[in-house]
C-alpha cells in the first residue's frame, strides 16, 4: 500500500505534532527513509516516542516498518517515472490534455488497486451474507456517494433483491420509519462525516438493524457504529470538483458485493438479469 497516502488519508487523525512531523516527511521523502528515529527526532524537534505512535497510528508496527513501506512506494514510483512523464503530481489549470489523461488514469488506477489490498475477502463474504439473509436492503448516500448508492440499487433490484433508496435526503430517512431488525442499512460515505447519512445509522443501530459502511480508512464517526466496516483508500487531487477516485473505487468495492450476491443463486439471478436484458432490447436501435 502506498504509504504516502496514508498519511495523507490519516491526516485529520493526527495530533499538531504528529501533524508537523507528517509535514516534514512529505517534504523530504528521500532523506527520510535514510533516517532512524534518533536522527528524526533532531531534525524535526518531535520526540522519539511521538514518531513511533505516528508509524502505528497510519498502520505499521513502527518506524522501521514504516520506513520499509516508504522506500517501496519511493521505488515504485522511480520505476513509474521512467516509464511515464507524468505520475503522481497534481492536476492545475495549466496541465495539457496529455497530463490530465495520465493524471486522472494513474490516480483511479492507484485508488482501485490499494483498495483491494486493505480489503479482506472475509469482510467481503460477511457482507454478502448480511444483505443476502435481510429482509430489505436500505441504502444511504448523499452527494457524489449518492450516485453510488443509485448504481448499487440498480444491480440489487436486477437479482431481485428488496433495497430502498432515495436520491433526496430527507426521503432517505423518512423510508427508515418502517425499517426493522430483519433489514440492513448500506452507508456510504468517503468522508464518514455526513450528517445526514449519520442520522440514518444512528437510527438504524437504535432499531438493531446489521449496518455496514463504506467510507474511507481513517477512524470516522459513520464507521463507529457499524458491524461491518468497508473502506477505500483514494487520494483525491486538489483541482478536482468531483470525486474522481474515491467514486472508482466505492463503484469497484459496489461491483465485488454484486457479483458476491449473485454467485449465491447464479440460476436465479442470471434468469433476472436475462430478463431485464430482454426488456430493454427493443428499445436498442437496429
């Protein structure tokens, strides 16, 4: 995993210091890696004891296992270069179109593949086995994870399945008045800061419903009350009025939980599929 952005993905996590020392690392990357935590800590005025919670708070046993993962990310991204002229920088106004399509491509492609390796296939199979066995299936979202969330009912009600989802928020949590035990809730938010789709879960948790959640690495409030948490890692670029990336891969982790789904009853949810193809067939132009 790229630990580059995971510290920027655990950046509101950090404490002013660990911030500081976040900072710095960002900013001599190459000196880093080099370092061990005595000479660290005499360049950047942080203690010792505070660089090794910071390497654990981002997800490595301490620095030294920190540094290991730099220096591979470091690697990757030499070989990366040599190969193109355009990698990890950021996209400003004066990019050519060249710049943006390689920009845009390395970034969702990045996104995609370090999702899947903090997804674990047991948390993926519990998931399946949750909206699976429930009786509804209500799907929250709002903003850009909203059109996740359109994109995930599509293909539940394509198998079959009973899910409910509202693109207006309020109707979103005016459907959870009749949601009982036997339903789950399917969250989605990157930030997990959505006060909205927080309401949703608070209410859900207080009825005992399964909730699960997709959002982004960090510890968030949204996750909090979940039973299973699902996450994604993207790093989204500064000239960018969209979610590019954390979409690509909340639709990527959306696509696994379907075909999960469907592999339960392939017969069944194939005649469905084949049925709603042969619906929409003359409405093609010849």
């Amino acid at each position: 995993m790229d630990c580059i952005v995971k510290m920027r993905e655990f950046s509101n996590e950090l404490t002013k210091k660990e911030k500081q020392l976040s900072e710095y690392i960002l900013e001599n990357l190459e000196e880093v890696k080099n370092l061990n935590t005595q000479k660290l800590s005499e360049r950047t005025g942080i203690s010792q004891a505070t660089i090794t919670r910071f390497s654990k708070k981002i997800g490595y046993s301490g620095f030294p296992d920190f540094k290991i993962a730099l220096s591979a990310t470091l690697a990757k991204a030499k070989a990366i270069k040599s190969e193109r002229k355009v990698i990890h920088d950021k996209i400003s106004i004066d990019d050519t179109y060249e710049d943006i399509r390689d920009k845009i491509a390395y970034e969702n492609i990045g996104a995609i593949k370090d999702t899947v390796k903090i997804l674990k296939w047991e948390t993926l199979e519990e998931v399946v086995d949750i909206l699976d066995g429930s009786k509804r299936i209500f799907l929250l979202g709002i903003g850009f994870s909203a059109l996740v969330a359109k994109d995930f009912l599509y293909k539940l009600l394509k198998i079959g399945k009973n899910a409910v989802f509202e693109i207006d928020p309020h109707v979103q949590l005016a459907n959870l008045s009749s949601l009982t035990p036997q339903d789950s809730v399917f969250a989605i938010s990157h930030s997990g800061k959505t006060l909205e789709t927080y309401l949703g879960v608070k209410k859900a948790k207080e009825i005992g419903a399964k909730i699960i959640t997709l959002t982004k690495l960090s510890d968030n409030t949204l996750s909090e009350l979940a039973d299973v948490k699902l996450h994604t890692l993207a790093e989204e670029v500064s000239f960018r009025s969209s979610a590019i990336s954390s979409r690509i891969a909340q639709l990527t982790v959306i696509d696994m939980i379907f075909i999960g789904l469907t592999k339960k009853y392939p017969e069944k949810a194939l005649e469905y599929i084949d049925m709603s193809s042969e619906l929409v067939k003359e409405l093609k132009l010849k």
